[in-house]
C-alpha cells in the first residue's frame, strides 16, 4: 500500500468509525467502561497502526499543516493507550507476568 494522504484519511475515518461503535456497543450491553471492554486491544493496535502510519506519511514528504495536527492528536491518544497495545508476537508462555497481566486486564 503506498503511504499517501488518502490512504492515511481512510484509517483514521475507520478508527473513528469504529470507537463510535464500541462506544454504542458498550452503552447497550449496560454501560460497560470502554477499559473494560474487550475490544479496547484491537482498538489500541489500531490507534497504533494509524499513528505510525501518519508519521511515516510526515517523514516522506510535504504535508498540510491539518493532516499534521491530526496525526498529533492519534499520537497523543496513542501514549494513553500504549500499554494495551499488543507487546509482540511472543506466545503467552513466554510473556513476563506483568505483560500477562495487562494482556488480560488483571
């Protein structure tokens, strides 16, 4: 995929799209807190891959001063999150036990 404008609008539109709705989400199921709802880990990585995304579109070229000021804002939601981000592709086993923890919001 090449790193574009268009590109980069697209995933951040999903992102929002998809926060909107796990917010609906967690309203229906009774209020559920958004830090307790399963979902915030694929959300998370998301945010993650959204972010990276943004910068790397900045560090390839010339950008609009809004695009820039967006993907400021995912980086800064993104440093709220980052603990939820997945750690890497180790299996479980072999996860400290505090990664553990946060992997299953203990």
């Amino acid at each position: 995929m090449a790193i574009t404008v268009q590109n980069f609008i697209k995933m951040a539109n999903f992102y929002n799209q998809m926060t909107m709705m796990m917010s609906a989400i967690c309203v229906q199921k009774g209020g559920i807190a958004m830090e307790n709802y399963v979902g915030r880990f694929f959300a998370a990585d998301t945010l993650e891959f959204v972010y990276e995304y943004g910068r790397r579109l900045i560090e390839a070229g010339n950008v609009a001063p809004e695009v820039r000021t967006l993907v400021e804002r995912f980086h800064q939601q993104y440093e709220r999150v980052r603990d939820l981000t997945t750690p890497s592709q180790r299996p479980i086993y072999e996860m400290t036990l505090e990664e553990f923890e946060k992997l299953m919001n203990i």
